[in-house]
C-alpha cells in the first residue's frame, strides 16, 4: 500500500493505507444544515424465523394448512419474551410516543398523510398500532420486495407471533401469508395492484397503508389513483387510506385526496458532516474502495453504508474488500463486507442486521434499497457515488433499460441522513459540492414519466377505463406514453381493432409478469413447450445467472466460452435462449444428485451462479403456479376446460410421467425438473418471437443486422453465443444496451419464415424502413 491523504477541511492528515498512488481530497462543505438532535434510538436485530412459502393464489382451499400453526424454530414463550425485550425499543421511536395523536388522526379521516424521518418508525409500528381493532386485513405496500420480507420478518417478532401468521408478507414469486390468520400483511405494490385487478373495492381490507409513497413508482402512483377512485364512489366509506412519506414534498399527496390532513413526525437525527471529493470519479468502485479504506483508517467505531448503483459493483467492490480485508495491519478493524440488493435472498439481507464482533467493521455496500427502505443499526459513516439505476423506457426502441443516472439533491440527503441516526456522523460524497448543488435535479423524476406503461394502461383498460387520458392519475404520464402502450398492446394481441382487451390480454393481466414474457408462456402453452419455455423464463427472470468473465483475461474468457460451448449444442447455433435451456437441464441433472458439491462445482467451472440456478428452479415452479392460476381465473373457460387444460399444462411442465392432477406441493420447490425429452426449438423460439416481435433485426450481407421496425443498425453482443457467427437470416434479442453503439443482449437466430408466420406485416415493415 502507498500513502495517500483523504482529508478535510481542518482535520488531520493521516498515516494512510491505500491501493493507489492516487491523491483524493475530500472537502467538508461550507455549511453545516444540522436538523433538530433528538433523543438515542434503540439497536435492533433481525428476526431469524424460519420462513415457510405459501402457494400464491387467493383461493382459500389452495393453501395447505399443513405445519401452518407450528411456531418456525420457536414456540410460543419465547415468541413473547422476544416481544416483549422489542417493545422497549419500541417505545424510543418517534411514532410511538405519538400513536394517540396518530391514531385519533386516521379514526377522523378516511385519507391520511404521514410524514416522518426515515427511522422513525413508520412502516413497522403504524400499522401494528390498528391491528388491535382492525376486522378485515391491513395490507402496507413496500416499493420493494425485500423491505417488504424484511419488514414483515420483523414486525412478526415484535408482535410475537411467527412470520406467516398474523403478520406476513406477499411478493412475487412468495406468498407468506394465510387468508384467514393474516391480520397484517406487507406486499410490493404490483401484488396490491393485482388484488385490485380481482376485487376493485379492496372488500377484504379494512387499511391500506401506501408506504414510500416518496418513491414514486408506477405502480404506487396507479394504486392510489385507484384509491382515488374508490374514495370517489364512496362504494368503501370505512376504508382507511393512509400514506407514509420520508419526504417533506407530501403536499401532493394531500391535494389530490381533497386535501388530506397531512401529519409530521418528528425526526430524531443527529449532525451529519459533509464531505466532498473535489474532482471527477474516474474509476467509481475503486474510488469506493479506496474510501472505505480510509474511513476504516481515519475514523473511530461505527458502521459504513455505502452506495453504489447496482448489482455489479457491489459483487465487484464486496469481492475486492473481502480480499484486502485479510491483509489490513493488525492495528486496523478488521472488514466485514456484505452486499444488499433486492435480488439478495432472505437469508442474505439477513446478514446485514447481525452485529459483527468486537474489533471488526460492518461495511454495507448497498444500491439505492438502503436509502429509506431499509434501516440497519450501527451506521455511522456513509459513503455516497451520488448514482442510482433505473429503469428507463425508450419510446423508439419500445424497451426498457437500466440507465446508471445521478441521484437528486433530496436522496442526497436521505442518504446523508443515514449517518446521523444514533449519533453525530459523517458522509463522503463521491462528486464535489459544486456537481451537489448544479448539476444534481432537486426532486427524482417520478417513475410514471420515464417508464413504460403497458401494463399499468392494461389495467385500467381491463377495469373498462377507457378514457386514459383524463382517468385519476396521480401524475399525468402524458399522451405519448398512452399512445405507445396502446399500440405495444395493440402488437401484442392484448387489444383488438376496436382498443377492446382480448381473451388473450385478459389472460395476460392477471399474470404478474412482464407482458411479452406472458404472451410467450401463454402461447408456449398452445404450442405444447410450455416445459421449455418455462425453463428459460425462469432463468431469464434471475439476476447475474450467467457471470461475465473478467474482461481483461480473454484467454480465460475464451477457455470459459470453450467450455459453456460443450454444454450447449442447440445453443451454439440458435442462440442464448437455447443455451439457457440447455445450462439450466444439465444442472437441474446435477442437482437431482444427493450432494450438491458437483452442480456447486460445474456452476463454478463455467461461472454461473449456483445461487441462481437454485433461484430458477423456485421461479419455475411459481411461473407454472401463475399459469394453473391464470387458467382457474380465465373466465373464458368452462369448467371442464379448465381442467383439461391444468392436466395438459402439468404434462407440459413435468413430463408425460407426471400427468396426474394431483395439487402442486412445497416439495416442489425442489423440483427437479421435466424428464429429458426432445425439444422442437422452433416452437419454443416462435413462442418467443410472440412476445418480443419488435425486439428482431435482419441479417445483411456484411454481416450486420438492422431492427426490423426501425432499420436502425445493431450488432451482436460479444457475450452472446451468437457473436461472431455468419449465416443468421435475423436475429431476436430480450435486451438492447447502448455503450459505444447500439447492442442486441440475449440473442437468438430465428428464420425469415417464422417472422412471416408471426407476423406478416412485420417483414413488409422491415423492408420499407431498411430501404430493401
Ligand atoms: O418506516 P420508517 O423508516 O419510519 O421506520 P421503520 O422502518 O419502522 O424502522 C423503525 C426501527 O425499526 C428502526 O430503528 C429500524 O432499525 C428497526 N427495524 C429493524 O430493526 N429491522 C427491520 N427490518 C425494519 C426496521
């Protein structure tokens, strides 16, 4: 390590460790805004009750009753003894020293505002506190699938009862809940949304709490348009509405609910000092790095929230940090990295609750979910890129992207403010007090403006709104967005001629998937590959399955192509997808196995993701729960259908050997998969092309290929199995990413022919805007 001084305004310099010879100095800025002091919250810990799965689906019968009743790994006294060492800390949170007033508040009126500090106890105690008189279930929406698992983890704990019963959780994918039982129930929004989809009076609520309201995604601001709509109908006058902020800008909020009372909590924060990097990043995750070494080196106990935009660098900056993490001088604490993304299990986002031993430093390298979703004990010191990743539609392309973009002044400060919970703290700011204060938007865009809106606009059509342009919105998307989601349903097959939604778009709204993705399972299914398909829609829907090798070793990146080229042979030729399919069989094979260390180790040998696989093979057994679902609910079908087709999806799913229709069990939650069969890979990839018809491009005589719909120039990704390879008549891709030119991620070679059967017109198309 070679010297180096990060310094600030009127601190010491320091004897330094550090990777590089390159000189940073952090500036304290000018003024210091220091909000009120208040008094000391409490430390926490997370609950470590075993979680137990639910089928997804909101027939009573489905559920199995089965070990439902047993405490997870605890009984009863000690489920209350847990309880009641929480409520002590209970009492320290701002929103509990307030629950009269609160309460009072939302018995007088049907809508409420809450503002409050992150932290200070919104999202846990508000709707503990209606539980005692609640007689219908209290359903609070969380942005994020794991602030909702983490949140019902813990709120079960200081209710004193085991997670899944009287609190539980839903998100996609898992359902922790029970219809009867369940008092509470934390779910992401788009599972509300759905719910709504079936029962638009929400009869089976008696609050909704729309938390994060702040956030402003899509589905929270539809969702309380709709809440709108059932305030206006005056159909649900006992339903509680209540929205939680972290932000003072809830004025929105309470105008558009006919000027909602709106209630500040108090904040409990301590001074939190600035400091700023004057020059610009260069290399943003070793800049982390280099950072956190030096909070570790310069500054006294306390925890490190780091933020980084997404998945990728935290593994990459976590990986780094675990390696020089052994080799630190003895006089330093030693670091204990951990990674928080959404795509994290729960037994992860556990980890980064637990306290680390004496003598050790608990280093969080976060994305934008521990910005006021979640809250962990201990931080002192944050560490801001002062970058987020969103999603971003393209109106041209019509596809959505993730876009690394700067975060606004306001997430600045919740970030900041993340430092200053229990004690005076301290944030580093990766980009200088002048990029803060002129080049960073005050407020975050909200979702609803930059992001697609095809299912939302499914939705409203599906409900029989069918004047979009005027309907509640929360905030207008505006009439281009309308316009381009219309006709990617019109494409779609969702709407007819008429802007009528189908048989096949009322199917597709009540699968929560992506659109195109169910268009593909839902012809898949009329092809008989469902099996397939599934299968690949299930690794499709894993974050990092397949891990980029090291860009700088091509001699192991190619070895590792080599390699993966030998387990895919329909691969090789027709593309990602098939490669997919052929990875994901082989290790559903090795898994099938007692010990798992072989499918661990030929995971390794190829750099996939174990983790993932083991992912996928859950995700298959929810996509094909979601498609039993969508059958019972489609009200096209008579009964006897209904059962011929679950009997055929079931063939098509397991395999011939397993046609029974006995009810899918827990159990097959490990499943290991359909028997191996021949696969007709045109039929697979012509269910694909259903959904994803404008994401194709022609091949050209140089070997370069042109999007259909556009005639804009693409190339193959270097990562696809395609890359490199002549003779493709065109191509389908799931992704497109703009580096230095425009590429196609995800690639599969489909024939002239099957783009003609697909969609006549397409080609017509193709040809006019390539100028063929
Ligand atoms: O919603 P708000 O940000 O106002 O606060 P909260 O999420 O209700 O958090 C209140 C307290 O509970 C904080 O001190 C958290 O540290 C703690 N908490 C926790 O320990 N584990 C969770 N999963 C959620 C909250």
């Amino acid at each position: 390590f070679n010297n180096e001084t990060y310094s600030n305004t009127g601190a010491n310099s320091v004897d330094s460790v550090n990777i590089e010879n390159r000189k940073s100095i952090f500036q304290q800025d000018q003024v210091n805004n220091h909000p009120k002091v208040s008094s000391r919250p409490t430390q926490m810990k997370q609950s470590k009750n075993k979680v137990v799965s639910y089928k997804d689906s909101s027939d009573v019968e489905d559920y199995e009753m089965t070990n439902f009743f047993q405490p997870h790994g605890k009984n009863k006294a000690e489920l209350v003894r847990k309880a009641t060492e929480l409520l002590k800390a209970r009492k320290t949170l701002p929103v509990f020293q307030h629950k009269d007033q609160i309460l009072h508040y939302i018995e007088e009126n049907q809508v409420t505002v809450i503002i409050g500090e992150t932290g200070s106890g919104k999202s846990t105690q508000i709707p503990q506190f209606l539980m005692p008189n609640s007689k219908k279930q209290i359903a609070v929406t969380q942005p994020r699938r794991v602030a909702a698992v983490s949140l019902a983890a813990r709120v079960s704990e200081e209710y004193g009862c085991s997670l899944g019963s009287e609190v539980g959780y839903q998100v996609r994918f898992s359902n922790v809940s029970h219809p009867k039982v369940t008092k509470m129930k934390y779910l992401t929004d788009g599972m509300l949304l759905r719910e709504i989809m079936i029962d638009q009076e929400l009869k089976k609520y008696s609050t909704i709490v729309i938390d994060e309201a702040h956030e402003r995604t899509i589905l929270t601001d539809l969702i309380i348009g709709f809440l709108k709509q059932i305030v206006l109908s005056k159909k649900r006058p006992d339903l509680k509405i209540i929205v939680m902020s972290a932000t003072l800008n809830a004025e929105l909020f309470s105008r558009f609910f006919n000027h909602a009372p709106i209630l500040y909590i108090e904040g409990k924060t301590y001074p939190v000092s600035k400091y700023y990097l004057p020059e610009k990043v260069e290399d943003l995750v070793d800049t982390m790095i280099r950072t956190i070494l030096h909070v570790n080196m310069t500054e006294p106990e306390g925890d490190l929230l780091c933020f980084l935009p997404g998945q990728e660098e935290i593994d990459n900056c976590v990986s780094v940090l675990n390696q020089i993490g052994q080799q630190l001088p003895k006089d330093m604490p030693s670091i204990v990295a951990l990674p928080l993304y959404a795509a994290l299990n729960s037994a992860q986002q556990s980890a980064i609750f637990q306290k680390v031993p004496h003598g050790k430093r608990k280093v969080i390298i976060a994305t934008n979910v521990a910005e006021t979703s979640i809250t962990v004990s201990g931080v002192k010191y944050v560490i801001d890129s002062g970058l987020r990743k969103v999603k971003a539609w393209r109106h041209q392309l019509g596809l959505s992207t993730l876009l690394t973009t700067p975060i606004s002044q306001a997430s600045a400060k919740q970030r900041a403010g993340r430092a200053g919970r229990e004690c005076p703290g301290k944030v580093f700011r990766l980009y200088s007090e002048d990029v803060f204060l002129k080049q960073l938007p005050k407020e975050q865009e909200p979702e609803i403006v930059r992001n697609d809106i095809i299912l939302p606009v499914l939705t409203l059509k599906k409900l029989g709104i069918d004047d979009l342009l005027t309907w509640s919105w929360l905030e207008h998307p505006g009439e281009q967005s309308i316009i381009s989601a219309l006709s990617t349903l019109y494409t779609l097959g969702a709407l007819n001629d008429n802007g009528e939604v189908t048989a096949l778009g009322q199917k597709i709204s009540v699968l929560p998937l992506p659109p195109q993705l169910s268009v593909v399972l839902l012809h898949a299914f009329e092809n008989g590959v469902l099996g397939p398909v599934i299968d690949i829609a299930s690794c499709l829907s894993v974050d990092n399955l397949i891990l980029n090798v090291s860009g700088n070793n091509a001699e192991l990146r190619d070895d590792v192509n080599f390699r993966r080229q030998s387990y895919s042979l329909m691969g090789t030729s027709m593309g990602d997808l098939m490669s997919l399919y052929e990875f994901f069989s082989h290790f559903k094979e090795l898994i099938k196995k007692k010990d798992s260390s072989e499918a661990k180790s030929w995971c390794k040998e190829l750099f996939f993701s174990f983790r993932g696989f083991k992912n996928a093979l859950k995700i298959r057994t929810q996509l094909k729960e979601y498609m039993l679902f969508g059958i019972k609910q489609d009200s096209w079908l008579k009964p006897h259908e209904k059962e011929q087709h679950m009997r055929n999806l079931r063939v098509q799913v397991e395999g011939d050997s397993i046609s029974n229709d006995t009810a899918l069990s827990d159990d097959e939650l490990t499943d290991t998969g359909s028997p191996k069969r021949s696969v007709d890979t045109s039929l697979v990839l012509k269910s694909f092309l259903k959904g994803y018809l404008t994401n194709t491009a022609i091949g050209m005589p140089d070997r370069s290929y042109r999007i259909c719909t556009t005639g804009m120039p693409i190339s193959i990704h270097p990562s696809s199995m395609l890359f490199g390879k002549s003779g493709i008549d065109a191509i389908m891709y799931l992704e497109y990413v703009y580096t230095s030119k425009s590429y196609a991620r995800n690639c599969s070679a489909v024939k002239l022919e099957w783009l003609q059967e697909v969609s006549p017109n397409l080609l017509a198309q193709s040809k006019e805007s390539i100028g063929d």
